[in-house]
C-alpha cells in the first residue's frame, strides 16, 4: 500500500510539472534603458500570444500596458509608451486563459529622460 502512495505522489508531481514549467518566464531584455517610443525585444520562454495576453510596465504603483510590436514563443518586441515616467521599471505579464494572472517578471528598464532639444524642436513645427 504505501508503495502505491509513493508512485502515486510522483506520478502527481510529474502531471504537474509541465503545466508549471510554461509558465510565461521573460529572462533577458535588449537594450535594457531607451526613451520615450523606444523599442526593446524581450527574450525568455512561454512568451507567445497563447501564453501571454498583455505586457505591462510597472513602477509597483501604477501598470502601464504597453503596445507590443512583435510577439513569439521566445520573444516580445514592445514600444515604451508615452506617458511613462523616467525611472526604472519592472515588466509585467497577463496570462490567456479562464483565469488570468499577473506575473512579475524578473526583467528591468530603465526609461531615460526626454531630451529636451527634441522636445522644443518638435514643438517649434
């Protein structure tokens, strides 16, 4: 008996273990800092529209949703909006499915300040 509770906990443990292991994991993020409609590629596993529904950066106050360019299984290409604020920030993942979650990722930016010359070229137009 208890060598059947034995093999029946591993083989629970071993069902469960894939569905954990695609859980959306963002690794590494290219470049790490830009401006105001800067484009950064994130790279990691499970990244896919079937995984992931909408990125976010977050400074653990306010989420900001970010429009994502580029989307696959390993890769994530998303512009930093223009509202953001200069700082460093923290992305964030919401999941597909029945019961969507949000994940913090261990992937930081870092958005820089606005150059003020572009600014008041811009403005001069």
């Amino acid at each position: 008996m208890m060598r059947f509770a034995i093999a029946f906990s591993l083989l629970s443990f071993g069902l469960a273990l894939p569905s954990h292991a695609q859980v959306p994991q963002m690794n590494t993020v290219q470049p790490d800092s830009g401006k105001i409609g800067s484009v950064l590629r994130v790279h990691g596993l499970y990244l896919g529209k079937e995984k992931v529904d909408e990125v976010y950066l977050t400074d653990h106050t306010f989420d900001m949703k970010v429009k994502v360019l580029d989307q696959t299984d390993n890769s994530i290409e998303f512009r930093i909006p223009p509202s953001v604020k200069p700082g460093r920030l923290q992305l964030l993942v919401k999941t597909q499915g029945k019961k969507p979650m949000l994940l913090e990722q261990p992937v930081y930016i870092t958005v820089e300040e606005k150059d003020p010359g572009v600014e008041v070229a811009t403005a001069s137009k």
